[in-house]
C-alpha cells in the first residue's frame, strides 16, 4: 500500500466524481460543476461527469450548456436509450419541445418500439 492512497486522488475521475456528488449533496450545486469540469479536463469522455453536466446546468439555469453535455452523452452512448430520454428531458426543461419529441422518439426506437406518429 502505497502513501498516496490515503489522500483524495485529484487525476482519478471516479474518486473526483464522488468528491462532486458530494458537493452536490451539500447543496453546492455550483461547485459541483466546477469539480465535474476538472474531471473533463483529464477524462474528456467520462460518462456520469458527462450525465451529471448536464443535469446540473440545467438546474443553474444554464440551458445551452446543459444541452451541449447531454447531446455528448448520446455521442458517448448512442445504443442507450437513457441517453436520449435524458436529453429530452432537458430539451423539455429549457422549452425545446420540438428537440425533445424528437429525442424521445430515438429512445422509444433503441428501446425496440415503434415511434409513434401524431
């Protein structure tokens, strides 16, 4: 065991990951982003960094933002059909309903159902 495990890894995403959660959880939702955005800095395609951006932009009322991490993560996952029913949601929480029709018509598709037309 080396010395180095017993102080909080700064270049490991998942322990900087926890570190924001719980940024999070005290409330700090802005210092939680700004954690997740050092976690980017050294892991560019980590996935619940990536999920997390953009749900908390959303919350702090940063809707571009928002929807540019949750169209990656669909870029990161594009077989799972989370990765859309997330992006809809936030198309719909920042008023692009037409965006998030259509995000939610690729999740139903992936899922195995047929889209269904209005």
């Amino acid at each position: 065991m080396s010395e180095e495990s017993q102080t909080p890894d700064t270049q490991n995403p998942d322990s900087m990951y926890n570190e924001a959660l719980k940024l999070k959880d005290s409330g700090d939702v802005a210092g939680a982003v700004e954690q997740l955005r050092k976690i980017l800095e050294i892991s560019p395609d980590h996935l619940h960094t990536t999920m997390a951006l953009g749900v908390y932009l959303q919350r702090l009322g940063k809707p571009e933002e928002a929807i540019k991490y949750a169209v990656r993560v669909t870029e990161l996952q594009p077989e799972d059909p989370f990765s859309f029913t997330q992006l809809s949601v936030i198309y719909q929480r920042c008023g692009r309903i037409m965006e998030a029709e259509e995000a939610m018509a690729k999740a139903h598709l992936l899922q195995g159902g047929a889209p269904h037309h209005h």
